[in-house]
C-alpha cells in the first residue's frame, strides 16, 4: 500500500497537482468539532466500498483572484473545476486498472447556483474531505486553508477500495484571526465567531453569486483574496495588505489593473 501511494503521488506530480493528501473513511465517523458532517454524506454512504479518500488540489493564481468579481477570475475557476474533474477521473481510472475499486467525485454536486440557493449544501464535501486528509484546516472565511496557497485552492476526492496509508490531520490552526474576510465580505455572510461555531450566511452568499454568474463574473471570491495565509503571497510579492486598501495610492498601478478587468463581462457592467 505504501508502494500504491508512492504511484498516486508520481501520477499527481505528472499532472501538475500540487497538493493531494489521504484520509481513511474512519476519519469521517469520529467528528474532530460539531456541526459535523451528517452520516449520509459520508464516503462510505456514497460509496459503500470505499476505505480511502483521495483528496487532490490546484491552486487559484492570486493575481487573476485579485481581480475578482470579474470575467478572469470567472473563467480561472472553470478551467481548475474542469481540470480537477479530469484528473480525478484519470486517478480513479488508474485504480481501477490496477485491481482497486474507485470512482472520482464531481467538484461540484448542486447543479445550479439557484439550486444552492434553496438548499446551500452539496452531496460531498470536498472542504471536509480535505481537512481530514490533512491539506490544511478551516478558516474564519470557512474555507480550508493551505500552507501553500491559503483558501486559494480549489479540491476535488476520489473514493477507493484501495487502503492507502493516511496522512495526518493538520492540528496547528493556519488561519490567524485578522478578521479581513468578515470585513471584505459585501454581503456580511460571515461572523467573528471561531470555527465551527461561526455562522455563516450561505444564501446570501449563493445570491450574491446568482447575481454575479447573470453577468459571467462569479463566482465572488472577495473572502479569499484578502486572506493573508499563503506562500503564494511571497511568490507574487503581496506580503502588504495595504494592496487591497482602495486609498493606499502606493499600489496605484495594480488598482488601475483590477478596474480595467473588472469593467467587462456581459454588457460591459462595473462592479
């Protein structure tokens, strides 16, 4: 099993996923925090036999997110979906090659925004599958953050027959309380409350996208930008969050950027 791992881990590299981690079905029947996901949406409901949950994820480029509500960002976000769900798909496959029972999970599971709106949750959570493979942890924005990429990441599962040595859940809390989502948040969706105990406004969240994907520049993203966690910080030279202060003529040059972009999408409307 370790020489199994050791193949998915080389065929992630091959494709470019940096980030995949591994969690025994076990994981989701002792809640590490309540609200806990629900017993039918655990791996093994979906999926009776699976015993491992294969968690990969790609990262959103920062300076296409920092444009964000936009048409760039919009596009960014299908290619990473439309990727995820290939390479998933091409995991399982493998498995399936080899004498192990796999089926990869959608990263999406609601059909439509409308849909989400009326019922804010999906069939499998990708966030929670993550954070028990030990990518990263939740955030006050409740998003999981990453070492790497903060909540700028994007993940989708494969559930498998196959039992592969788990990777240990990340204990050290990633996010540092700075309250830069709560107060970035447009609609006010979010609290100040700690994981999991914050609330969050999901259908005002959903309507704000609904509103956003009518103009082809959802979805939101504004929570996840101003975020200060991430190497990808370093790599693209954002270490000042003064970037994101509309009055700081310092950065000047970048808010003239993000106002071009954002000024097309259907009908050319601004944000």
């Amino acid at each position: 099993m370790n020489r199994l791992k050791h193949r998915i881990k080389k065929q992630c590299a091959a494709l470019e996923i940096p980030l995949v981690g591994f969690a025994p079905v076990e994981r989701w029947d002792n809640p590490p925090f309540e609200p806990w996901v629900p017993e039918a949406f655990h791996p093994a409901a979906i999926f009776p036999e699976a015993r491992t949950v294969i968690v990969i994820g790609m990262p959103v480029h920062l300076p296409v997110l920092e444009t964000a509500p936009s048409i760039f960002y919009h596009e960014l976000y299908r290619t990473i979906n439309t990727l995820l769900d290939g390479y998933g798909y091409r995991i399982a496959s493998a498995l399936n090659a080899g004498g192990y029972p796999s089926i990869a999970i959608p990263r999406d599971g609601y059909g439509s925004i409308s849909i989400l709106k009326e019922n804010p949750v999906v069939f499998f959570s990708h966030r929670h599958a993550a954070y028990l493979a030990g990518l990263g942890n939740f955030g006050t924005n409740n998003m999981i953050l990453t070492p790497e990429y903060g909540p700028r990441v994007r993940f989708t599962s494969i559930f498998t027959a196959a039992e592969i040595p788990p990777d240990p859940v990340m204990e050290e809390p990633l996010c540092i309380r700075c309250m830069r989502c709560v107060k970035a948040c447009p609609v006010h969706a979010l609290s100040r409350g700690e994981y999991p105990g914050c609330l969050t406004d999901k259908k005002a969240c959903a309507t704000r996208s609904e509103e956003l994907h009518k103009r082809y520049i959802s979805p939101c993203g504004i929570c996840i930008k101003v975020c200060p966690v991430g190497a990808d910080r370093k790599l693209f030279r954002r270490e000042d969050m003064g970037i994101y202060d509309e009055d700081d003529t310092t950065f000047d040059r970048y808010h003239r950027a993000w106002k071009h972009v954002r000024s097309y999408g259907i009908r050319g409307e601004k944000e």
